[in-house]
C-alpha cells in the first residue's frame, strides 16, 4: 500500500481535499477501487497529520431485485473500527425493468449519486471521497470529448451548494495497475458486479481505446492528462499548475 498512500497524499496535499474536522463518507461499491480508498484513508490518518473521521456508505443497487452480499465490506470495516451503513435501493429494479433505459450508466449514477449525498448527510459527514482512479480521470476527459464534443471532466475536488457536501477523489493520482496490486497484496475481498451493463459501457469501450493508443504509442494516456493539469482544465491543475489571470496587453 506504500505506494498508494503516496499518490492519496500528493492528491490530498495538491488539491487541498482534507482538512481537520473532516467526516468523511466513503463510497464502497465493493471494487477493488473503493476498498483501497477506504483502506488508505484509514492508514493516512496514522501520519498525514490531519484529524479527520471517516465512515463507509455501500449503495445495494439489487440487481434483478436480489440483495448483494456486502458482508465482507462490513466485515472490514468492523476490523479497522469503521461505521458502515448499507442501504438497499431499486436502482437495478427502475434503471433496467422500469426504465428501461439504452444508456442506463447515466441514470444509475444520477441515482446512485442522490442516494449517496443523502446518506453522508444523515451520518453527519461534510465531505464524501469517491474512488476515481487515474485512468478514469484521462476516459472521462476523452468521452466527453467524442461522445459530447465539449472539453472537460470531473474536479478532483467538487462543492455541492445544495447539499453543503464536498466531493473528494483521493485516487485520482494513482493507476489502476498500483490499485489492483494494492487490493491483492493486501486480500481485500472484491464484490463482483452484478450489473447487466458490466463490460458492454462506452467507458469500457473508451478504456480499450486508451489502452491500445498507449501501446501504439507509449505515454499517450499521460500527455493528455498532462495537457489538462497544464491547462487547469477544471481545476486539475492544482497548486503546480495554478490558474492564471489574463493580463492586459
């Protein structure tokens, strides 16, 4: 996890995302992404020098109206002395019966993300880390491009006004290579996905795209996400690349 820790505290320090006092809800889907973001946010706090709280928030989407079996998330999070709160949606249920949507990943997120926000509220938190890794960052820069025609991304650090949430990505630094790794060398017990889209989604087709562009040409992934730190292209450029003020000529 050493290598984890580093890239979580170059975002933390970088982006300003966790200050003293912070309660933080963590998002765990269950993926190898998630637990190690809420296993590297309880080690931070030995040493990063930041008093900060944290609490696991898992969504149960129920997917062909089944409950998911999160026992092993809430058995982790009873082992490093974590509150977890599980709930129980139809997501799975109006997303793909109901709805019946062709898109259904931007329904579900929607959904996903309401239910989420709500629950850091009721625990009393005032921020929520998501488990974005640093490829998401380049495939979401590159589909809103082709897919939206607009430049653009998530922020690494993201104000709700209508909640009085913040939204933290602490992984955004790290690969997802170091965060697969991480999750074996350490046995955190993946939750596959049950999800019917799983694998058929434009971020997959997105990630295979990426994936051959950099073997053709190596370090093409980095130079993008490069050019959107240099650019501070919605706030990636953090302290070392601060936002400049136009000047007058």
């Amino acid at each position: 996890m050493q290598k984890i820790l580093g890239y979580m505290r170059k975002a933390i320090q970088e982006f300003d995302l966790i200050q003293d006092g912070d309660k933080i809800a963590v998002g765990v889907s269950g993926g190898k992404d998630s637990l190690v973001l809420l296993k590297g946010l309880f080690m931070l706090k030995r040493f990063i020098g930041i008093d900060y709280d944290i609490a696991a928030v898992t969504l149960d989407p129920r997917f062909g109206g089944v409950d998911g079996d999160y026992s092993s998330v809430e058995k982790m999070c009873a082992e490093m002395g974590i509150e977890f709160k599980l709930i129980r949606t139809d997501i799975g249920e109006i997303v793909f019966n109901v709805r019946k949507e062709t898109n259904p990943c931007s329904l579900c997120a929607r959904m996903r993300r309401g239910a989420l926000h709500d629950a850091a509220k009721e625990l009393g938190c005032n921020k929520i880390a998501l488990g974005h890794n640093y490829e998401d960052v380049v495939e979401t820069f590159i589909m809103n491009l082709f897919n939206e025609g607009r430049i653009g991304c998530f922020s690494p650090k993201s104000y709700l006004s209508r909640k009085d949430l913040t939204l933290i990505r602490p992984l955004v630094f790290a690969p997802e290579k170091q965060i697969k790794s991480a999750a074996n060398r350490n046995g955190l017990e993946v939750v596959k996905s049950k999800c019917p889209a799983d694998g058929h989604t434009s971020r997959e087709k997105t990630k295979q795209f990426l994936a051959e562009r950099d073997k053709l040409d190596k370090g093409f992934s980095d130079r993008i996400f490069g050019a959107m730190r240099r650019a501070n292209i919605d706030r990636w450029g953090g302290k070392e690349f601060p936002s400049k003020e136009p000047q007058e000529k």
